[in-house]
C-alpha cells in the first residue's frame, strides 16, 4: 500500500463544519493538551481502520463508564450548590472533550476526513465510464452515494428495519387484531389528523403487548425515550411510524440486504479499471468514510443518557442565575453552553474556575 | 441484364433474434398483457392474472379468445388484424415470450366453440428442425362455456429477485392504469390486485390539458409534484389507447427548474410509436408538432429561483416544500416539534436526531445548518431517499417557518420559491 496523507492535514484543525457551539475555539484553550492527543491518535490511525474501530470502541466504553459515575455521584450528592453544579459541567467537558469530541468531530468532520472522502470521490469520477454526460453524472452520483451510505446500518435505519420485526409481531397477536387493523385505517386516511385516535387505539394496544419481549427489543429506543421523557408520545409516534411506513421499511430491508453486493461489484470494477494505488486508496477511503460515519453513531447513542443529564444541569445553573440576573435572556444550551452563554452570569470565583485553562490529562482516576 | 427469383424465407433464428430489443421484463409482460386487452368482450370487466415463478411466467385472460383462424395467425411473424388496438404489430407474442423463456404454450379457447386451440414453440427445437411452412397447431376437444387465453412462459431466461418482481408489480399497476381506473380490467400479480399508484402532487397545483393540433390530440392532466423524488423522476407517463408507452417522459419540458417539478399523464393520439412499444416515433412530424405544442404551453411556468443558501450536497434529488423550522438540537418539547412537520414539508434544523424519525420520514426535504458529507442527517436523508442540503452554516437564521423553497440535494443549493 502506498498511500500517503500530507502531514498537515493530521494536526489539530483550526475549523470544523459541524461545530455551530465553537467547541473548536473553545476545547483547545480550555484543555490545551487535546491538541496533543489528537494529533497522536490521527497520526496513529488516519491510515489504520481495524485501529480506529478499536480506538472508537475504548472511547465509547471509557465515555459510558465515567458518564454512569458522574450521574451516579451528582443524583447521590445531597445539597447540590452553583459551585457543585459549574464544575461538574467542566467535569462533563472534559470528559466530552477527550472521549467523544475526537472520535466524533476531529476525525469524522476534519481534515483526515476531508480528504479520504474527496479522494474517494475523484477516483469514482476515474472509474465511471458513460458516453454521455448526463449518464455519466448519474453514474458517478450513484456510486458515490451507494460508497459514501455503506453497508452500515446506524440509528435511524436500524429503527426503521426493526419496524418490520415489530409489524410481524404485532400481527401475530389476536388480541389487538381489530385494533389494529382500526388503527391502520386511520393512519392511511390521515396520521396527522387522526392522531387522538389513533393514539387512544395505541394505548389500549400497549396495554396488551407492554411485556411482549419481541417488540420490547425493537422498539426499545422509543420505550426508553418513554421512560426518561415521562410521555408515552415517543412510543406511540414508533407504532405509528411501524405502520405508516410499512411499504418503505420493507424495501428499505430488502435494499440494505442487497447493499453490500453492490460495493462488493463496485469494488471489483475497481479493482480491473484503476491501478493498484489507486484501488488501495479507494478502498482505504470506503474504510475510513464509513468509520467515521459509523462511530459517529456508536458515539452519538450515549445522547440519550448525556444530553438529559448534562443539559439538566444547565436548566438548573440557568434557573439560579436568573435570580439574581433578572435580565438574563432564556436561551437553550448545548454541550458547550457553560462557555458561550452560562458564564457571563457567574459569580466572578466561578467564573474563573471556567475560564481557567485545565493543563492536567484526562483519565477516568482524575476526571 | 439478367434477372433471377431468390428465396427470401427467413432463417429460423430470426424468431428468437426479435426478442433481442432491450426488453425490461415489465415490458415483455406489459405486451402479453396487451393482447389480453384487446381481446375484451364487451360489457364484461376482463380479468387478466399474472404468474411469475423460478419455474414459469403464466399470463391467463377472460378474454373472449381467439377462434381457429385467429390462433392460428397469432404465431405469424409481423401478422396482425387488429388495426387500431394495443396488439397492432403482430410481434409481441413472439418477442415478448422468446425474451422471457425458451419455450411457451399458447391455449385458446372462444366460449362458444367447443374446441381449444393450442400453440406450442420450443426454441431449441426451432432452432435445430423448425419449418416456416408447418408448424405444428393442436386442436383438442373441449366443451365447456370457458373462455379465454393462456400464455404459459416455460424454461425462463431471466434471473428473477424479490426486488424485480416489486417492480414488476408496480410497474403493471402504474402501466395500466387507465384501464384499471376505468374499471376496464382486474389485473393482478402473483395472486394480488396490482394498484395504481397514487400521484403525489402539491394540492391544488393540478391543471388539465386537452390540446388539439392537427390530426393530433395531448389529453391529460400535470401538476407539481410532491417532495421526495430524484431528480430525474419527473415529466409524464403517457398513453396511447390507454396503454402507457413512456414514463417520466420529458416531451415538451426544459430544465427550467420549476418545469422539473412536474408530473402528469398525457394521453397523446396521432402520434405512432415505435413496434417495440416503448416510445414514439421522435422522427415524425407529428411528435415534432406535439412537442413544440407543449414546449410553448409550459414556457409560461418556467422561473428562475433566487439562490438562498449553498451547504453540502448530502443527498441527491430536488423538492419544492414548505420550511418547518424543527428544533432537534436542544432538549425541548419533543412532541410539538414532531407535530409541526406535514408530509412533504422541508424539516430545517441545526442537526438531526434519530428521535424525531417519524418527522423525517415524513419530510420531502432536510436543510440542516450543521454536518458535512458523513453528518447524520446526511446519511439518513441518503437513506431514506429524501434530498438534503447540510452543513449550510445559517438555514435555521435565513429561512422562515412556512416559507416555500426548493432544495437541490445534488448540487448541495436551496432557492427561493
């Protein structure tokens, strides 16, 4: 293999497109020592798949570990006051900041990700061939679109596949058979318009179905959005979405279960059109795009139990400031909050305890 | 100069090379279905039933069938009495059937005859002792009031998928639609009732054409169509006695970016189309006159959208729809924002989150401020087939809740509309 990445492109980036919060402004002076780490694991495995899904895999369990002990220690911590609560936000930004803000910005938005995705859309544009050029367009659209979807199924499809799964099940059980086929007919007549009935209908029908294991599993996203909301609605609007769709979900299935023949045929055109170099670094480009494609998935699953959490906190801090800050504006926050919006309203020790760079290393002892 | 007679009896082989046409499957079934049509009795609705196995493709008919002369007739190259009906060319039979399969049986029966008539063709063995001059035609007793035509495709050439026969279905439904919707014929497939698809169009958009110039006529109806489609899906499937010849067939219509919104079906008649079926004759000047007719008619609804935002083109495809400002980024009241979302409407948002899935599904479009190639939103609009422009930095700013715009997911550009 004879790839090489410029140099330049495996330092710390200096602007980043998924970034609406200044993270990339922020981190680097906050923790200067991420800039360190980044540039060693880019460097490592910019050109090593197998080791980034690794390194992806011991982020997520580090991130999930501390994450559970921080929640753990703030639910348990009786009188919890403006300090308590600023720094276990700076807490959460380093655990942010060390464990998700690499696998999840700096490699699947920044420079290393740039140029595979490029290089794998030039060399698409080498292997197409058409006589026209509108054919040729479309050729290479396709292509680039099939390469750059992959193989991989994330959050999104995965709960649409699991749909079918869950319709199969629910229509095997006699009890909600004329409820269900009730409810199918509103949601074809009108999902938008029907939505209390159909809603009342789904309520009885959970009634029925709320320790079936099968749709337990699959729809286990939408239950837990249940829990930690207080709302049924989130369920509901999957069974909907479990009918609605059911057309879609199933060819959704059957194109996902034919999609990887498809690269597999793309890659084997590959492998007779280009050179050798060439082939390497499309395949490596594949790679790598679906990597960090992939982890940001993997990475982005912990939301569920974070955003909660951390963005709680911020209410909270929020709540307190605007007491004795009664011009505050209410805005909402996201993970960087503390540093953009939150501070301008602390007490000057608190706010130094944020403005103050953390030269210190991140592990899970120290954190 | 001397003057000789030669034998002209075509080769054998020229029975299977007809089937050579760049047939689509649908389209070799679309012309057994053809002379099942025209083959209706009247005041009687036609059921016409198609089989496809790994084994056979059986097209069966209550048709009035075909007396001896006719069946007989039936496997003549290029013979054809039905002037003015689907069947004029007198080649689908064979074409269609040499395509699908190396053999095939043809049984005809007339309700009031008391013999069917029986047709067998087997490729190989025409190829190696077939005679232009006797062929062989079987007469069997039978005497019951049933009647019809039954076309049974032995030895398939083609390499079925579930993923074909989908499209096989749809592909009928939408094919003969006006038949179906005139309550003309049943038509089913694999044992279910083929559907014709229901056009999505933006309400109220939808206007008739009836247009008549010279010995031609364009019947029908366009209208914008609803988000969600590539952007090559648009134009008109149009129909020639009631049969569809083309789909999204772009006659009359130019790149104009408000042209390529539309869809419609356009019955032309005056205009012949080619003998496999699956086009006019570009050449004639009667498809000239139709085309310049409908260029002139559209060129009142071309427009030039003002460019609103440039982000990352994340997937392909271009939509009209309304902006639906979705707040997916913060914590907030997860329900209301679901709720704001119509089926259609583009979702405009910081960033997505699988949460709000039934939101998206239901969008024709996701503009997101956030994200590059590789975001979520791009990879579930991808997905999902719905066009989306990410990573535009400042959508959630610049475009209003309610505001019309049309997306263009292939280049990565949203206009104003």
């Amino acid at each position: 293999m004879n790839i090489k990445i410029p140099e330049y492109l495996l330092k710390m980036p200096t602007y980043l497109p998924n970034d609406i919060e200044g993270m990339i402004f922020t981190y680097p002076n906050k923790f200067p020592l991420i800039k360190k780490r980044y540039e060693e694991v880019a460097k490592k495995y910019a050109m090593d798949p197998a080791g980034f899904r690794e390194y992806g895999d011991s982020q997520k369990a580090e991130l999930v570990v501390a994450l559970d002990n921080l929640k753990k220690e703030y639910e348990e911590h009786k009188d919890k006051d403006l300090e308590y609560m600023v720094r276990m936000d700076q807490r959460l930004n380093k655990l942010f900041c060390f464990r998700f803000w690499i696998v999840n910005y700096l490699f699947a938005d920044g420079p290393i990700h740039s140029f595979y995705v490029d290089n794998l859309k030039l060399l698409i544009r080498k292997l197409v061939k058409a006589d026209e050029t509108e054919k040729y367009e479309a050729k290479v659209e396709e292509i680039i679109q099939t390469l750059l979807q992959s193989d991989y199924a994330d959050e999104y499809l995965q709960q649409a596949l699991d749909c079918n799964t869950a319709l199969n099940e629910l229509k095997s059980i006699k009890e909600i058979e004329s409820n269900l086929n009730k409810v199918t007919r509103l949601i074809d007549e009108d999902p938008m318009k029907n939505v209390n009935d159909i809603n009342n209908i789904w309520k009885e029908v959970w009634e029925v179905i709320q320790n079936n294991e099968v749709i337990g599993k699959k729809l286990r996203h939408a239950i837990y959005q249940v829990k930690f909301r207080s709302s049924m609605l989130p369920l509901y609007n999957i069974l909907t979405h479990t009918i609605e769709f059911r057309k879609e979900n199933l060819q959704l299935q059957e194109k996902y279960d034919n999609m990887h023949l498809k690269i597999e045929e793309i890659f084997n055109k590959a492998k007779k059109e280009l050179s050798a170099d060439e082939y390497d670094l499309l395949k490596m480009s594949y790679e790598q795009a679906k990597n960090f494609a992939m982890y940001k998935d993997v990475m982005g699953a912990v939301d569920g139990k974070l955003i909660p959490f951390w963005f709680g906190i911020h209410d909270e801090i929020r709540d307190i400031l605007k007491k004795s800050n009664p011009n505050m504006p209410i805005k909402s926050v996201g993970q960087a909050g503390m540093f953009y919006y939150l501070v301008w309203y602390l007490p000057t020790d608190l706010k130094s305890i944020v403005m103050t760079p953390d030269f210190t290393d991140f592990s899970l002892e120290n954190l | 100069m001397e003057k000789e007679y030669i034998d002209i009896t075509p080769h054998r082989s020229i029975m299977c090379k007809i089937s050579q046409t760049g047939y689509s499957v649908q389209e070799a079934i679309s012309e057994l279905i053809d002379n099942s049509i025209d083959a209706r009795l009247e005041n009687e609705k036609l059921t016409i039933k198609v089989t496809i196995n790994k084994e056979h493709i059986i097209i069966e008919d209550t048709g009035k069938g075909m007396n001896k002369s006719q069946a007989k007739d039936s496997i003549r190259l290029g013979y054809s009495s039905k002037k003015e009906k689907l069947g004029e060319f007198g080649l689908g039979l064979k074409t269609a059937t040499s395509f699908l399969g190396e053999e095939f049986v043809l049984k005809t029966k007339q309700k009031d005859l008391s013999e069917e008539y029986i047709i067998k063709y087997d490729e190989n063995e025409w190829l190696e002792k077939g005679d232009w001059f006797k062929f062989p035609f079987i007469i069997e007793e039978k005497n019951d009031k049933t009647h019809g035509t039954i076309v049974k495709v032995n030895k398939i050439k083609i390499d079925l998928t579930d993923e074909l026969l989908r499209k096989i279905k749809e592909e009928l439904g939408r094919r003969f639609a006006p038949f179906i919707l005139n309550d003309e014929i049943y038509l089913y497939f694999n044992g279910e009732k083929c559907e014709v698809p229901k056009p999505d169009i933006i309400e109220g958009t939808k206007k008739e054409i009836d247009i008549k110039i010279g010995k031609c006529e364009i019947k029908g109806w366009w209208a914008y169509q609803l988000a969600g489609y590539n952007k090559s899906y648009y134009g008109f499937n149009t129909f020639r006695r009631g049969r569809l010849v083309t789909v999204f067939d772009k006659i009359g219509l130019t790149n104009n970016q408000e042209i390529k919104q539309i869809i419609g079906e356009l019955e032309i008649s005056g205009v012949d189309i080619t003998h496999d079926k699956k086009g006019w004759v570009k050449t004639s000047e009667e498809y000239k006159q139709v085309e310049e007719k409908l260029m002139e008619y559209f060129k009142e609804y071309e427009y030039k959208p003002k460019r609103l935002l440039t982000g990352y083109p994340a997937s392909k495809g271009k939509v009209i729809g309304t902006v639906r400002q979705v707040n997916m980024f913060h914590a907030g009241n997860m329900e209301q924002e679901i709720k704001k979302v119509n089926k259609g409407d583009i979702i405009v948002t910081a960033m997505t989150r699988p949460q709000y899935l039934i939101a998206i599904r239901r969008a024709g479009g996701i503009i997101t401020d956030l994200g590059g190639t590789l975001c979520h939103a791009a990879i579930v609009s991808r997905e999902f087939g719905i066009p989306a422009v990410v990573g535009t930095n400042i959508a959630t700013s610049v475009l209003q809740d309610g505001q019309k715009v049309i997306i263009d997911g292939g280049e990565g550009v949203v206009y104003e509309y």
